[in-house]
C-alpha cells in the first residue's frame, strides 16, 4: 500500500503520510496511530495517557495475524483509541527505537521479538510488554482486549507503582551497554578464539548442521537458524588451525541448509529461518540481510574447497537478489513477505498433481521423489515445500533436473506474488553490495561488479548529505539519520569494492566515512561505537553493543573495517582503536562467545599479521588474471591494492607507505606480497604465483 492508495469508506490515520510499507499496511486501521515522532509524544505527555507502541515490520507474518485479528477490530481500536497514545514502529527504519524496547521487554517477559508489544509512560518509560498478544486467549497467553482493560487498570489505580517499576526498567537497560575495558586488561589473546570453537563443537547438530544451545533437548520441531557469521568464524578459525572439524562443521551446514526448503529450489534465495530442526519447512519470508550474509559464506566455503556446489548455490542467491531485489536505480530492496492471498507459503508449495501437469508423466514420479512431493505433504494442507530428498539414479542431473526446475519456476511466477518491502536500508546494502564484490571476485560475472557498482552510486548519490549517511530510501525520499552500523556496513562494502575493481574513488570514500563514523559515534571514554547519536534517541538511552546476531553488530564490522584501513595506510592510531574496541567487548566475548562471532573474525585478523599484496601494473587488464587467481583463495586477512605507475600516490597518498617502491618489473604485472613486515620476491609469473598461494595455510 502506498501513501495514494484510498480505501473505500475507510478514514486513514496519521501513517498515511509516512513511506515505510510498514507503516501504510496500517494507515486504514480503525486505530488512531501515529508515527514516532514529536506529535504523537506530545500529546502523550499533555493528556498523561500511557502510550501503546507497536513494532514490528512489513514482512513479519504474526504482524500480519495480530493486525487482522486486532488492529483491524473496531472494538479493540475503540479501547486503544480512548486509553492510549498509539504509536507504529518500522524496526528496520528505527533499529535503535526497537533495541531499547525489545531489551525492556526481554527482561520484563523473558523473551522478544514481533510483533513487538509494548506499554510506555508519557515520558517513554517501559511498564509491561510482550509480542503477540492474540484475539482470544490460547497457550497461556491473555486476549489482547482482556490485556488493555487489565493495563488500563492497573495505570489508573496503581500510577506510582508502574512510575517506579518503569524507570528500574529503564536503568536496567541502560546498565546493559555500559561496556567498558577491563582494569588490567590490555591484551587480546586467541584464547578467544579457542573458547568459541569448543563451545561451537558441544552445540553442532551431527545430524542436520546447525547450532543450538541444548541440543539433547533438540526435537524436530525446534526452528533453527542459518547464523553466518559463526560459519564465517569457523572458516576462519579453520584457516588459523587446519582444525579439520571446524570445516565439517561449516560443509555439514551448508549442504544440509542448500538441500533444505530453507533455500527456494526454483527461484534461488533463502528463507528467514527453518521452523525445524531438518532445515525443511521454513518461515518463508525472505531478508536481504540473510541472502547477503549467506552468498558470502558460501563464496567464502568455495574457495576453501572448491566444491561447485558451494558456487552454485552462492550464483544461485545473488541471481536472485538481481532478478527480484534489485529497484531500477540499483539499489536492494529489503525484504520479501511470507504471505501471499493471506496465507503463509502459499507462493512456494505443491501438490502432486501440481507437478504431474506442469512436468508431465514421464519423469514426474521420480521429480516428485527428488523434490520430497508427497500426497500427504510435509506442510499444511498436504501441501509440499521443495526440498532435495533424495538422490533419484534415473534422472539427468545436469539436464532433467535444470529443465524441471525451470518449468515449476515459470509456473509459480503465474501465481500471486508475496509483497515485497522496497525500501532500501543503507546498512543492509552495505551487506549485499559486499556479496556481489567477493561474488564478482571469486567467480569473475560482471553482472555482479557492475550490481555491486550501481548500489555504491545509488547509496552516495541518494543517501548521503552533508557528508553523512541517511538510513533509508524509498518513494523519492531518504530520510532518517544512519546509524553506526550504516556506516560499518557501507565502508567495508566500500574495501570490498575496491579490491574488486581497484578504483580508488571507492577507498577514498571509505576513508572520509570512516573519520565521520569515529566523530560521530565513538566513545571517546570507554572506547567502542555507540549505535545511535547521542540525544536522537528517546528515551535517552545509549545503545553500545556488539552482540553477533541474525546481523552482524555494527562494532563487529567496524573493528573489521579499522584492521583494513590500518593495513591499507599504515595508521597504526587505527590498529590501536580496533583494538580498543576489543578490550571494550572482552568480558561479553569471554561469557558468551557464540554471541560474538562476528567479533572474533575481527579479533582473528587482529592477532594475524595482515597479508598486504601489491599488484603493480601499468594497466589493470594486463594484471586481471594475477587479479583473478588471489581472489581464487581464501584469504581473509588480507589487504589487496593496484599500483599504476605515477597515478596510485596523487589519487590515495594514503597508500603512500604501502605502494613504495613496488613497482612492474620488466613491465610485466608484478605482484608484493608483505606479511610481518617482510616482502617475499616478487612475483611476475602467474603460475609461480599460484605455486605460492597454494602453499599458503
């Protein structure tokens, strides 16, 4: 739904104006909502009603339930209406607005997530919270009508009380991100690292890949999710060790998650999470974010193997972020919905007789058996989700399968398409244009430099002012101020790009961002990044935190990006706030490492002496397939740089240091490698550099 789009005989509230697909999917509710914002605290505070704040976002299927079920029902909007302040929450336009709430209401409820219910004073106090809150009441859980007159109650004739319980809450929250270094501490060891493998082994699922935190109490039933970034990790820690059951680990999970109904068999892409243990029947819908993160690891896993499967299914994922992602601009778009004609998966299963008609008789039976199509189904309704279930000896691998596949696609793209949420989230892009560089790197489709290129232009001709990073884009607009993981996200999309296409307008961006990102977020006392400006936050609470996530913390990355530069430039003022940033987090990364991954791939670069190449050159064509072959291997500490003959030091003079003296030899491309300040000889035949990379582990 648009801002123009009219109901008929529906009055629209106050979302009407806003751009987030979110927001308008509620604009006609009979509830009077508001965006966040200095209208709706206002009027809070002077009518000294509670607020009622919903969060939640445009893909989220139980938003959808609770809507159609509550916020649709004129009697439910009529108590909200009369009792409360209401206001509507994108999470994915105000992540830090949805940080401090969900905090709260983990710690009032002991759980979280959406759609996020939650109960503030006029002066944005937490007082009770939950997520889903159903029409009538069922597992526990209250009618959410019955919940209204018990909070409305409980404000009128206990004020005091809830006063006092919500600011304890608050102080609770913010006592949660006052991460500072330890007294005495003032080295990062790979300890760390040791700690977060062993704990990694004891939660591995040996029969499907995977993690959970108790897998004895695993049932078939428990969902999982894919978690990138401790595949990352292991890839990383297997590279440090040859710790061959880390790589085991990473291939079990990775095979089973590509075979699985997780991952869309026709269209490519994977879904949010697996509501099983098998990585069978998913949540259906699909996050930008995932698809980014997950088009890396397995890139990343190829190159380690060089098992094609790993790059099929990495081609796979961003054909389908080009195909169905990608807005005429070249930006992403953020996310696909799990619903279609109000029902869950409904763009995405089969029946038997589905199959027979579109494949017809001859090889139906045994594509049946290949996509585990069955009558009684393995979803709803004796409905059926793809997966590979077996191998079937009678069918062509290579042709009867493609050409099946291709016919079922064709047929499901006649169907009712679920909605897709376009706006474009500059932290998120960061992320695929990331993909699309390493993707473009290891695999040499241009379709992929030239995705990554399009989104970076889009991203700084329509989400930067003044220097600094908006949030998100969509109808025309961009607003909202960036957090610090827009800019972590961005700058190190902004070095993966330039060591895909070597121009160094990309490693000047980054640079410039990287001194707007450490003036405007860092902690100058305690070290780290905060995540939201200071005051652009009510309540006042600042967010600092590094927890590793279905995305990835923005001090995470941003350590990351610190490493990079530091080796890029010789900035050894950048090395020691990467550090900094690792003593801030070293308690939470000691008590629960698993929820640091992402973090101790940084620390790993951290306590390896980064590999700096050179490849000079007097033209970039002459050296693509020097080029090509470092970008074969996985080297994830590793810094690459072109260096043409009198251009490199007046277009960076940063890299001044890096670049002396290495030079073509004999006009032929010569590629330096530096590792512990000491440069082996240099390298002017393509094999003997593929003599050397290969005896690199």
């Amino acid at each position: 739904m648009h801002g123009s789009d009219k109901v008929e005989g529906k009055v629209p509230n106050a979302l009407i104006s806003e751009k987030s697909p979110y927001l308008l999917q509620h604009a006609y509710n009979p509830v009077n909502w508001y965006p966040w914002g200095k209208e709706a605290l206002t009027r809070a505070r002077e009518e000294d009603k509670p607020i009622f704040l919903s969060i939640g976002y445009a893909t989220c299927h139980w938003c959808h339930v609770m809507a159609r079920e509550s916020f649709e029902n004129p009697q439910t909007a009529e108590i909200l209406n009369e009792n409360f302040v209401c206001i509507k929450v994108d999470r994915e336009e105000r992540p830090d607005l949805d940080e401090i709430y969900m905090k709260a209401v983990q710690m009032m409820a002991g759980t979280g997530g959406w759609p996020l219910s939650v109960f503030l004073t006029p002066d944005l106090k937490p007082f009770y919270g939950g997520t889903y809150f159903p029409q009538e009441p069922v597992h526990g859980l209250p009618a959410f009508r019955d919940l209204l007159r018990t909070i409305i109650s409980f404000w009128r004739d206990k004020r005091e009380q809830v006063e006092q319980n919500s600011e304890q809450i608050v102080q609770l929250v913010r006592k949660t991100y006052q991460h500072k270094p330890q007294v005495g501490a003032e080295e990062i060891s790979a300890d760390l690292l040791d700690n977060a493998y062993e704990q990694l082994v004891l939660q591995f699922d040996s029969s499907y890949g995977g993690f959970s935190a108790d897998v004895a109490a695993w049932s078939v039933k428990n969902p999982k999710f894919p978690l990138p970034s401790h595949l990352a990790f292991l890839l990383r820690y297997y590279q440090r060790t040859q710790e061959q059951f880390a790589l085991k680990m990473v291939t079990k999970t990775l095979y089973g998650m590509a075979r699985g109904g997780i991952f869309d068999q026709l269209g490519g892409g994977f879904h949010r999470y697996s509501t099983d243990t098998r990585w069978l029947v998913p949540h259906f819908e699909k996050m930008l974010y995932d698809n980014a993160l997950l088009a890396r690891v397995y890139t990343e896993a190829y190159q380690v193997t060089h098992d094609p499967f790993f790059a099929q299914i990495a081609n796979q994922t961003l054909d389908w972020v080009l195909r169905d992602m990608t807005n005429s601009n070249g930006g992403f778009h953020s996310a696909v919905d799990a619903d279609s004609e109000g029902i869950e998966g409904a763009f995405y299963i089969w029946v038997p007789t589905e199959i027979i008609s579109v494949l017809g008789e001859e090889h139906c039976e045994a594509l049946s058996r290949y996509y585990g199509v069955t009558p009684q189904g393995n979803f709803e309704r004796n409905k059926s989700v793809l997966y590979i279930a077996e191998a079937v000896e009678e069918l062509d691998e290579e042709d009867t399968i493609r050409t099946s596949k291709q016919k079922l696609l064709e047929t499901r793209n006649k169907r009712i398409r679920p909605a897709t949420d376009d706006k474009i989230i500059t932290g998120w892009n960061g992320l695929m244009i990331s993909a699309f560089a390493i993707g473009y790197q290891t695999f040499r489709d241009m379709r992929f430099l030239e995705a990554a290129t399009s989104a970076t232009h889009f991203i700084l001709n329509n989400l930067q002012k003044d220097g600094q990073l908006l949030r998100r884009y969509r109808d025309g607009e961009a607003s909202i101020p960036g957090t610090q993981e827009d800019y972590a996200f961005f700058i190190a999309a902004l070095l993966d790009l330039y060591e895909a296409s070597f121009d160094a307008q990309w490693l000047r961006e980054a640079l410039q961002l990287n001194d707007r990102m450490m003036e405007l977020f860092w902690d100058k006392e305690d070290g780290g990044f905060f995540f939201n400006r200071s005051g652009e936050t009510e309540p006042s609470v600042s967010i600092k935190e590094a927890y590793d996530g279905p995305i990835p913390s923005g001090n995470s990355i941003a350590a990351q990006d610190l490493l990079r530069l530091a080796a890029l430039t010789d900035d050894g003022k950048l090395r020691t706030q990467a550090k900094d940033i690792f003593l801030t987090f070293r308690e939470p990364m000691e008590q629960s490492p698993l929820e640091h991954t992402q973090m101790l791939c940084a620390v790993e670069f951290y306590l390896n002496s980064p590999a700096q190449v050179v490849i000079a050159s007097k033209n970039m064509g002459e050296a693509q397939a020097f080029a090509a072959e470092i970008s074969r291997h996985f080297m994830p500490n590793k810094i690459v740089v072109f260096s043409k003959p009198g251009v490199t030091e007046k277009e960076l003079p940063d890299l001044t240091a890096l670049i002396k003296d290495k030079v073509a030899i004999l006009g032929k491309p010569t590629v330096y490698i530096c590792e512990n300040y000491t440069c082996k000889a240099p390298i002017t035949d393509l094999e003997d550099l593929k003599r050397v990379l290969s005896r690199r582990k």
